[in-house]
C-alpha cells in the first residue's frame, strides 16, 4: 500500500527591513519583532501534528522561521540549500516603479524577458529544485509530516508547477502570505493533492501592492 506523506512549505515571516532594499540571498537579513510573532504562531498551528523533520533555507530569516516549530517538536533543523531563495541580479538595490533602480538605463537590458525571467535564475530550475528539496524532504520520514521553510518565490514557483500553471506571473497575485504554509500531500512517490493556509494572517500588516516580496 502507499504511503501518504505531507510537506508543509512554510514561507518565513517578516523581515526587519527598513530600507525596503531587495535582500535576495544577502546575509544578515533577520526577522523583525513582528516576523517572530509570525513563527510563534505558525509553530502553534502545527500542534497536535505528526512532524518528523524540519527542513530550512541556509538564510537567516528562515531559520528564525522554524527555530519555533523545531523547539515545539525537539527537533534539529536540516539546511537544503535548494530552499534558498532566488537568484536576482537587483539584490541590494532598492526595486520599484519611481526609484533609482529601475530609472536607470544600465539596468534596462535585465527586464527584456519577464518569462525567464532574464534578471534572475529561470523558473523552471527554481520550480526543479524546489520540488527535488521536497521529496528529500518527504523521504526522510515516509507516513509522516516534514516542514520545509523556504522563501515566497520559490514556494509559490513550486505550488505553480504542481497545479499547471504557467511558471511567469504577476508578483501582486502570488497567493503565498508572509508565515503561511502550503502544504504538498503524496501517495508514495507521486503528488496527489495541495492545500494552503495562513496562520498568521490576522498578523500581517496591510499594505498597498500586498504581495510583493522584497526578498525576491
């Protein structure tokens, strides 16, 4: 008979970030007063749960994300490098309509193809190695469940990929919220199902342009 297994995606919570610069895979990046609030409370929504393993990013913020839930389940925290968050060559800069980056004419030659997209690493190898760090994931505690805090790019590069849709997309319309959790449910081997989940939602601050991440 198969086994079913679960994948929890976590994405980590807020950053403090007062710049609002694009942090990317930049060290030193941690999670604000708020973003640790947001941890707490993810860790509170996974009890009762049969977590096996937790699983995090190399990058601070999301290492902070699951300290809590490994505390709650007396668990270590494996690293996956394939959990970092994207590649980006505005890392460091400051990324919008009206600031310095986009109005200057040197980076102009980065935004020729959205599809790629051609100012980062491509979808489809995020959309690879996310789900490659999934099923290590899933293989590690076979029946049960393994959380996996990741960043919201690629989690939501991941979830696209599993439900057909096109990898290319509008950042406003990502459905992945600061501390939420989509969760990947297996038969053996093959994905059989996806649900998602904010448990910090009444948390999040409201902001216009919701949904952007200035991580990637």
């Amino acid at each position: 008979m198969s086994t079913h297994t679960i994948v929890h995606l976590v994405r980590h919570g807020e950053v403090h970030n007062p710049d609002g610069v694009l942090y990317g895979r930049l060290p030193d990046f941690h999670l604000s007063d708020l973003g640790r609030k947001m941890a707490e409370r993810v860790a509170e929504s996974f009890a009762g749960k049969d977590i096996a393993a937790v699983v995090s990013s190399p990058l601070e913020r999301a290492q902070e994300t699951a300290a809590p839930i490994a505390a709650a389940f007396d668990l270590p925290i494996h690293i996956d490098e394939r959990l970092i968050e994207t590649e980006n060559y505005f890392e460091g800069k400051t990324f919008g309509v009206g600031d310095g980056s986009l109005r200057r004419p040197e980076h102009w030659p980065r935004l020729w193809n959205p599809f790629r997209p051609s100012w980062g690493e491509p979808y489809v190898q995020v959309a690879q190695r996310m789900l490659d760090a999934a099923a290590a994931a899933r293989d590690l505690a076979p029946g049960r469940e393994i959380v996996c805090v990741s960043h919201q790019l690629p989690i939501w590069i991941a979830r696209s990929r599993i439900e057909g849709r096109r990898l290319w997309h509008d950042p406003r319309k990502r459905q992945c919220g600061l501390a939420s959790v989509t969760s990947i449910r297996y038969e053996g081997e093959k994905i059989r199902g996806l649900s998602y989940s904010e448990p910090a939602a009444d948390l999040v601050p409201t902001k216009p342009g919701k949904g952007f991440s200035a991580g990637a």
